[in-house]
C-alpha cells in the first residue's frame, strides 16, 4: 500500500485533511480500529497509508462509536447469558443471517464443501443458543431486482434529469460512507438507492419474519455474520432504526473472522459440531438450497443489472458478459454493442486507488459509464478484511484464491426465478413498487460536507 504525505493529502481527499490533522495533534498518531477499510496503522506522524482516509474513525461521532463498540462478541454473550436466567420476560430470540460471501471462508477453514460448511456453521451457531439461522442470498436478490429497475427508470429520464446516470452501486458501506462524507453532491445523487443485501434482510426479519413468529421486533435479536468490518458501520446508520418498533434491523454484525475465533476461543472442533440445515425464510421444512448470483467474489450488481438494461431497454439477450481490464483487475469495463455502436458501457471499480481514479476523473467530465459497481475492498467482497486479513496485517492471497473458488462452486440463480422472491413479494411488500416495497427496499443518502458543485461541463 503506498503511502503519501501529509502535504499531498488534500489532492486525494480534501474533506479528512483537518480531521486527520486533528487527530494527530491529539493522539501524535491514527489509532488503528479494524472497524474501518483502513486497518493499518499511521506508521509516522507525517506519514499516512493511502487508504487510510476512505473510512477512517476521525469522522465518526461519540454516538456512532459507542453503537460500534457495542457490537461485539461480548454483546453476544450478553444477550445468551440473558436468556440463560430465569426471568423469560427478557429473554430475546435470536436470529443470524449469513452472507454468502462468508460461507467460502468457513468452507476453507474447515476443509469442506461449501454446503456441509454452512451446516457445521448453522450448527455451531445453534449450539451457542441462536434459534434461526438463515442465508441473505434470499435479500441480495430484493436488492439486485430493485436495482435493475432502477437503472431502467434513470436510463429512460437521463435527457432531463443530470442526475441520474452514472447510477453507483449502493451495497459497500465504505464506498458509501466515502461518498456521503468527501464527495458529497458531486456522487451521492447518483447512487442506487436500493438497500444493501444486509439491510434488507434485516427488513425482512423485523419486520415480514417477526409477524410470521407473531414476535415483537425488540424481542428479537438479529446478529449478522459479514466478511467486512464496516457492515458494521452501515448497520447503525439512523436510517435503518425503527423508532415506532425501538428497534435496529441489524443488532450486531460480527465478521466471519470473529466467529471463527470464537470457535477456536471455546476449542470446538469441525468433527465434535452437528450438521444442521439453515432454516428457510418462508418458514418451509425443506432444506435451503444455496446459490449465489453472478460476478466475481461480489454480488454481481453489475452483470445482472447489464444483462436486464440489455433486454428491457434494447430488446438484446446478452449470453455472455466480456471484461475488459483496464488499469489492473479491479477496474474493469463491459460495453453493449449493436452494428459497431456503443449502446452501454459499465465498470466494476474496487479498491481506494482506482475509486480515487474515478473520483478524478469524474472532477475532469471524464467519465463515459452509466453504471459503475463500486467495492472498496480490492478483490470485492470474498477480501474483506474481516476474513482475509492474515495476522500481519495483509490480505491473505492464497486464502482469497481458495475462497473464490469455493464461491464459484455454488450454482447461479437469477433472483428472477427465485420463487421465494415472487412470494415474498407479494405476502410481504403488496407487490413491486408498491409504497411498502418502496419503504422497506429503498433509502436515501446524506451529504456532510461543502464539496464544489458538479461542473457544468461534466458529460456523464
């Protein structure tokens, strides 16, 4: 990672410059917090890691860190060492849902296929005490459907609405963070505003499974099981608290990595756990098949939303998607062609230094896509620090490599044909676009901060 000093920060991001200041005159250095993007430390006062500024703790509130340090493994055994007391008045339900991305990491650890993973997971998780345990591929398909549409709508207003294309994915909560509190109005019109697979599940326990198990939402304690520190960061955004419910969608998000210490931590053996199916959303007795959606490592918002744009908005099946790899394997582009003319042109961009190419460019009117899937992580979700940081502090490679083949194991379901979709939403939401599926699929983006106004030249 390189590194650049202090005198060449405001080049590459403006708004953390005094915060960053600040922070080194109170403490001579960054503290390193691994809730953020940037884990490393600040080696030298004058010295900063390049990524150090895309999330960084300096720009968090006293109230947001506390609501972080709050979800902890020590939150968890609260919460079980509660319900293990007599008093069942304050015994909570819990609830854990797993992203897909971190099924390949215990797949790895443990030396199995993915399937009999996710199984000694689910059991293990059973054996602590949690009474559901379910798969939010069910919620990625809400959120990659949602975003489809989406696209459409501002693909077909872009001649009189500036702000609609480019449209920027909306799942990496250290893009968005980035987005809302450096870039501000130049991007955050921009971005989808479809919720993450994450929040969207956490909708759809609190809200469709708590009436389901004719539970009240404060009686239910939803734990998520995540690959990256920052999920933790989206969870507490003010947003997703229900304040008629008193309630968060998500109560905790602990990384794959910290469940797996928790294991090591009580010495639990793969062999010694029991084998049990994660449970079905709809409340079925059959087991859970699972699948994953397109794209590498990620939720392949990008080719899905490439291959809907495709057909409804130019009557053209697209069988296979070619990458074109531009500045490395993290900034990649895709084009749509008919008779030698470009009709779309979209990039997958992950990682800081290529978000901050297109950040300039961007700045310059220099940016030809109408979507972009944004991740900060380089490598995409499968790399999330909270799974494929190895203990000196980089990303483990060859972990990575065998993550993403496990991933790649899984068969792809469109969430077009997923019929628990088609169920959900219709008992649910009261069907697509309804004002509930609007409420509970969709947010909204804040700006904090004074950025220039988008140039008038800017072509998008």
């Amino acid at each position: 990672m390189a590194e650049v000093s202090l005198a060449k920060r405001k080049e590459k991001c403006e708004n953390c410059t005094k915060q960053c200041n600040k922070k080194q005159t109170e403490d001579g250095n960054s503290s390193n917090h691994n809730n953020t993007i940037a884990a490393e430390q600040v080696r030298e006062p004058g010295q900063l890691l390049f990524s150090a500024c895309l999330s960084c703790d300096g720009c968090l509130s006293e109230e947001e860190t506390l609501m972080i340090s709050q979800q902890s493994l020590e939150d968890l055994h609260r919460v079980l060492a509660l319900n293990k007391k007599c008093d069942a008045s304050k015994h909570k339900v819990l609830v854990a849902s797993v992203c897909p991305q971190s099924l390949p990491f215990f797949a790895v650890k443990f030396g199995l296929d993915i399937g009999e993973a996710a199984r000694k997971l689910c059991g293990f998780l059973k054996s602590l005490g949690v009474a559901h345990v379910f798969d939010t591929t069910v919620a990625a398909g809400f959120s990659i459907l949602e975003s489809q549409r989406e696209f459409v709508s501002r693909y077909r207003r872009r001649s009189h609405d500036s702000n609609t294309l480019p449209m920027f994915t909306s799942s990496c909560p250290g893009w968005i963070r980035y987005a809302e509190r450096v870039l501000g109005s130049l991007v955050t019109p921009h971005i989808c505003t479809a919720r993450s697979p994450q929040q969207v599940m956490g909708c759809l326990i609190k809200d469709y499974f708590c009436k389901q198990q004719k539970l009240n939402a404060e009686k239910l304690y939803h734990l998520v099981i995540a690959p990256c520190f920052d999920k933790k960061l989206e969870a507490v955004r003010e947003e997703f608290y229900n304040s008629l419910l008193e309630s968060r969608d998500v109560d905790c998000v602990l990384t794959s990595g910290q469940i797996y210490g928790l294991m090591e931590q009580r010495q639990v053996t793969v062999e010694e756990l029991d084998s049990s199916p994660l449970d079905h959303i709809l409340g079925e007795s059959c087991e859970v098949d699972l699948h994953r959606h397109e794209g590498r490592g990620s939720e392949g918002f990008l080719e899905h939303i490439f291959r809907h744009a495709a057909k409804e908005l130019f009557g053209l099946d697209v069988h296979q998607i070619t990458y074109k790899t531009l500045r490395n394997r993290d900034f990649q582009e895709v084009t749509l062609e008919r008779d030698g003319e470009a009709l779309l042109q979209f990039a997958a961009i992950y990682g800081f230094r290529n978000i901050q190419t297109l950040v300039h460019r961007m700045k310059k009117g220099r940016v030809p896509y109408q979507l972009v899937e944004v991740l900060s992580c380089p490598g995409g979700c499968l790399s999330g620090r909270g799974q494929a940081e190895s203990e000196e502090g980089r990303i483990d490679k060859g972990l990575v490599q065998q993550m993403e083949e496990a991933y790649t194991s899984l068969p792809v379901q469109l969430p077009e044909l997923n019929p628990a979709i088609h169920t959900l939403y219709q008992d649910w939401l009261q069907g697509h676009d309804s004002p509930h599926s609007n409420a509970l699929l969709h947010t909204g983006y804040r700006t904090n901060n004074l950025l220039h106004p988008q140039p008038p030249h800017m072509q998008w």
